[in-house]
C-alpha cells in the first residue's frame, strides 16, 4: 500500500461470545476509526461441549453481521474481512457457516489461528499505546480463548492462545448462578493451572499491561458507572487489580439478572463478566502485575493495519 494514500477496510471479528465491526480508514499505519459496533450474539453457546453450532444463535449471528453488511456496503471499502476466531477454530460445522456468511454477503473470511490472534491483538493494542512502557503485556479475553502477548515493538516476541475464555469458563464450571463457592474454586484452580502450564517457558518480566475486549472494558465501564458506553473515557483508563478484585467480590454474590441492572454492564455479558474477572485477576497475579490499562485498540486495528498492507486476495489475507 502507498504510505501516502489512506485505504479504506472493513473487518469483522466474529467471536464466541460477540460478533463486531470495524469502518476504517489507514494510513501511514495509523488506523482511523470512521464506525465501530459491538454485538453478542453468543455464537459460541455449547460449542464447547458439542462441538457444533447451535442453530439459534448461529441465526443471531447471521441477522448481526446482515445489518453489518448493509454498513460495509454503504462504506465502500476497498479491502473487507471477517475473521473468525476461537469458536470457530472449534466448531465442525464452522467453514459450512462462514461460506454461508460469504455467498450472502460478499464477505470473504479467514479463522486465524490462536497465535495469528495474539499477534493481531498485540498490534492493535500497540497502535493505540505508544507511550505505555515495555516490555509489555497484551491481555485478549474471548469467550472461547485468551491471547497474552508480550513485546516492545510492533511484533510480540512471544505469545501465546490458551483455551480459557469468558463463555468456555462459564459454561464447563458455573452450573448455578450465581456460581456456588465449589464452582468457583474449581474454576479458579483450573485458570492458575492452564496459565502456569501455558507460560512455563518463553515468557519474560513485563513493565506494564494492555486489556483489549468486553470483559476490560466492561470492568472499566462498571467501575466509572458509565450508563451510556463512551470508548474516549474507557480507552487508557488503568484497572487496577484492587478494581477487579472489588468487582468480583460484587458479582460473586449477584445473579446474573442483578448484574445485568449494575452501569456499565453490557447488555449479554451479564452472566460471563464474573468469569472475565475471575480469568483478569489471575492474569494480573501470575505477571506480578498491579492491574492493566483499557484500549479501545484491538483485534480489529491489527486486522485493519495488516489488511491494508497485504495481498487483496479472498482467502490468506493476513500473514504473519
């Protein structure tokens, strides 16, 4: 791409617990945000045990990405993606729906794999951090998987996806809600684990860390009692790790109903948000960390940025 010429993409990140869009134009790599949406659809609900699609939510989802696709068109971009994460890493049935998605809407696709993730989170939350030290620590929960990701530069030096998300938590270890004390000690136990096996090698001391995705920025949006979402106020804002820890202890008690009336609280994430704090927490004490800052910068910015600047081809439009 000419460095000189702004280039207008479209992405759309459909995960396990929400589908979002992104209306960009980038230049000179730096990622302009013309519109941005958000919305759970829940496409991973029972993925985890069954492996397949439930027919409910994958018509939710594709109602969502419909309204999503009358914005790109209206856009005009000269680059568009979706790109499929965890859930439909898992899925059987999963390429039947995206090539579904596809011939409906003209909306070519690629699943990334967990590292491909990690590193597109890694350099979305960079674009939108230029002066948080380093190295430094990008945090990606989704409903299905984590990405962590540390570097100093543009590219992480080490990353990795572990299979431990805010819907997969949810559903394989809350059989009550709110979750009983056994539920959640075992859920717990079973975070702490998958994070020590995970980052037993490779990983190094991190200055500082970056939370990109709902279950941050939901934490941040409840603590500020934000009625109405404003990404301007959330993005840099610090969540402590005393924050989490006054949020967990605030939901553990709460069904998922009296979650869903608290500020901040984005409406379907209600009964997943105690499991992204639990998941944020642990995150905060294995990398000694005394809490992470918001960024609106994501996922979405780093398929933007790599998008403008690859091959305009159907399939592999992204490499790393």
């Amino acid at each position: 791409m000419d460095s000189g010429a702004a280039m207008r993409v479209a992405i759309v990140d459909q995960g396990t617990n929400s589908a979002r869009l992104l209306l960009a134009e980038v230049e000179g790599g730096v990622v302009r945000t013309i519109a941005r949406r958000a919305t759970v659809t829940r496409l991973g609900r029972g993925v985890d045990e069954r492996r397949r699609l439930d027919a409910a939510a994958a018509q939710r989802t594709r109602e969502c990405i419909a309204g999503y696709a009358r914005e790109i068109v209206a856009f005009a971009p000269e680059r568009r993606l979706l790109i499929a994460t965890s859930v439909l890493r898992d899925a059987r049935d999963g390429v039947a729906f995206l090539d579904r998605i596809a011939a409906e809407f003209d909306l070519p696709w690629q699943v990334v794999s967990g590292a491909q993730e990690a590193a597109l989170s890694y350099r979305g939350a960079v674009s939108g951090a230029p002066t948080v030290r380093r190295p430094l620590l990008v945090v990606d929960i989704g409903g299905g998987s984590t990405e962590l990701s540390v570097g100093e530069g543009v590219k992480p030096s080490w990353s990795v996806s572990i299979d431990i998300g805010v819907v997969r938590l949810t559903e394989r270890f809350f059989a009550t809600d709110p979750p009983r004390q056994g539920e959640w000690s075992a859920a717990e136990d079973a975070v702490t684990r998958l994070l020590a096996a995970e980052t037993a090698t490779g990983t190094v001391a991190v200055a500082a860390g970056i939370g990109v995705a709902g279950t941050i920025t939901t934490l941040v949006a409840h603590k500020l009692a934000l009625r109405a979402y404003d990404p301007r106020v959330v993005h840099g804002h610090f969540l402590s790790l005393a924050d989490i820890e006054r949020a967990i202890a605030a939901f553990r008690g709460m069904t998922s109903r009296e979650r869903a009336a608290l500020p901040g609280i984005q409406r379907g994430r209600e009964d997943v948000i105690v499991a992204g704090a639990l998941i944020a927490r642990a995150i905060c004490r294995h990398f000694a960390l005394q809490g992470l800052y918001a960024s609106e910068a994501d996922i979405l910015d780093g398929a933007a940025l790599t998008l403008a600047e690859g091959a305009a081809t159907a399939r592999a439009l992204l490499t790393f």
